[in-house]
C-alpha cells in the first residue's frame, strides 16, 4: 500500500481511504517492480454504486491505451461485484472518461448515491465538492 499512495502523490490524486474495506484498488508493475499503473473503485453500502478512483498512468506510459486498459478492468471488475452504475469525479480527463462512455453528470447526485465514499466525505469537509465535476454511466 505504500507504494501505491507513493504513486498516486505524484500523479496528483486523491489518497482518502485507500486502505478502507470498500476500496479495491490494483497496481500495474514494470519489470523493475515499480508501479507505472493503478486503478480501483470503491463501492457503495448497498453495492449497486462504485466510485471509480486512482485511475493513473506514469507520464511515461501515457498515450499508448494503458490508462483505458486500467479504466476498463476497474469498470469490469465493479460490473462482476455487482455494481450498477460507476461514478467518479475528474475536472482534468472529461473527454477521457467520455471515451469510455461517462456522462456528465450531478454531483450532489452522486454525493447522493456514494454519501460514505472516502472522497465524497472528504470533498463535503473541505469545501472543495461544489468545485467536483462529476461523470457516471451504467454498468
């Protein structure tokens, strides 16, 4: 876990609740064992919800499908757990996510579908939620 926090510090991303039950997260290693990738999601109360988070690539390895690749296993993996629908919140990637099928979407409905989530509590603390875009799309 350490070294995927390490990681997702410098790809600037949000490190609220990695360690919690309800996060699932993977990290793609090189042959060097360092991670050059990371994906993962984290599920709602009632499990019908994932919040896709940490999604990252190594500046290096951008620009060549590893960020899709790593986009589409957690979208996978959330659809085999059940979930019905993904969420997440990007103000940098929009057209990203869009490739993928993501909608803008409300981010007090989000809040609503994912009121526990890590980055949702997070973002309510500090102000910064009114700031979010959000995105969604069924799963």
């Amino acid at each position: 876990m350490a070294d995927v926090r390490e990681f997702l510090q410098r790809v600037d991303l949000t490190l609220a609740g990695l360690d919690a039950p309800a996060v699932r997260l993977w990290a793609e290693r090189d042959d060097r064992n360092e991670i050059v990738g990371s994906t993962g999601f984290e599920l709602s109360a009632d499990g019908e919800h994932a919040l896709i988070r940490s999604v990252a690539v190594a500046p290096g390895r951008r620009a060549v499908g590893a960020g899709t690749r790593l986009a589409q296993l957690a979208l996978d993996e959330a659809r085999a757990a059940g979930v019905r629908r993904a969420w997440l919140f990007s103000r940098r990637s929009g057209p990203f996510w869009q490739k993928l099928g993501f909608t803008s979407a409300d981010r007090d409905e989000l809040a609503a579908a994912l009121p526990d989530a890590h980055q949702v509590v997070l973002f309510r603390q500090t102000g910064q939620l009114e700031r979010e875009v959000a995105w969604s799309r069924a799963l």
